[in-house]
C-alpha cells in the first residue's frame, strides 16, 4: 500500500488551486476540509492497521510532482540486500538462507546477466535492467548476489533506484595448511 503523506494544508491548497479551473461546485474550501476530515476519521485508520504489518509504503506527498513522482518510484522497489565477495565465500547459501528466513527473493546477478543477453553490456545498461526488472519484483524483498561488481555500478544503482537496506561482504582467508 502505498500512503502519500501529505499536510492538510498542503491538500487543501492543492484543492483550492484545482478549484479555479475545475469547475467542480465542491471544490470548496469547506466542502474539501469536511472530505479531508472524513478520510482522517475513516481511511486513514486503514493505512495504520496496515502499515503494523509493515505493508505501506510512506511516500512524502509534499513536494513538487517530480520530487514526488522519484520518491514514489523509490517507494515501489522491494527492499534491497547486497551480498559480496570472493568465489566459494558462500554467498549462495547464505543468499538462500536469508531469503527463506525474510520472505526475500534471491536474486544470482551473474545469471540474471546472462537470462537478459547483458553479457557484452555496459554497466549503465546492466544496472537500468537490473533495476526495470526489480520494480517488476512482487517480492517485498531482494537479496542479490555478487553486485555490485564495482563501485561505478554501486553509485548508478543508489542515484536510480534505492540505497540498499543492507549489504553482505564476506570475507575469506586463504587455508594455509
């Protein structure tokens, strides 16, 4: 569920602004209070209810339409987990623990490369792709597996899409026996 946060008074100023080309005889300021109240008093109970089950999804409804339309988008992607480092460090099996543990998907991003044909694709393509695919996701949550592979593709995936909630670097030492 996604809520857009929004003050009263930036609603009712919006409402007002509408009301001069509307032509709505509604559209007034106390027609537009008494509708905001009534969502106070019936909807927004709703919206609480569910967001202690952790299904809604805030979005700052304040801003200008482009400033919410980002953070709307934003909204819509799954939670997302990185999970880095050397080969055989078992990143899978730790990928497949959490995933059963969280309600996540895993995602590998060595075979979601290879199952969209980004083998010969620069990073900005691979990224995009990566993250067309996780607004698609139904999964509240995502890990995924060996990315980023370089910073380049950390910073695009942060500025396009979401800071991931968490991130796994596992480290391994050589055995030395």
């Amino acid at each position: 569920m996604l809520f857009f946060n929004t003050p009263l008074d930036v609603c009712v100023a919006r409402c007002m602004e509408r009301a001069k080309t509307s032509g709505r005889s509604d559209d007034t300021e106390e027609i537009i209070q008494a509708r905001l109240n009534t969502y106070n008093e019936q909807s927004k109970p709703v919206v609480d209810m569910y967001a202690k089950f952790g299904k809604v999804r805030e979005v700052d409804g304040s801003g200008d339409t482009i400033q919410v339309w980002k953070a709307t988008r934003k909204a819509m992607l799954p939670q997302v987990s990185w999970i880095v480092g050397p080969k055989i460090s078992g990143k899978t099996a730790i990928g497949l623990a959490l995933a059963q543990r969280t309600n996540a998907k895993l995602i590998k991003f060595q075979d979601f490369i290879k199952a969209h044909g980004l083998e010969h694709s620069d990073d900005d393509t691979i990224v995009l792709a990566l993250i067309q695919q996780l607004a698609l996701e139904i999964a509240p949550r995502i890990s995924i597996e060996d990315f980023p592979q370089n910073q380049y593709q950390a910073r695009f995936f942060i500025k396009n899409a979401v800071c991931p909630n968490r991130v796994f670097l596992l480290n391994c030492s050589k055995d030395t026996s």
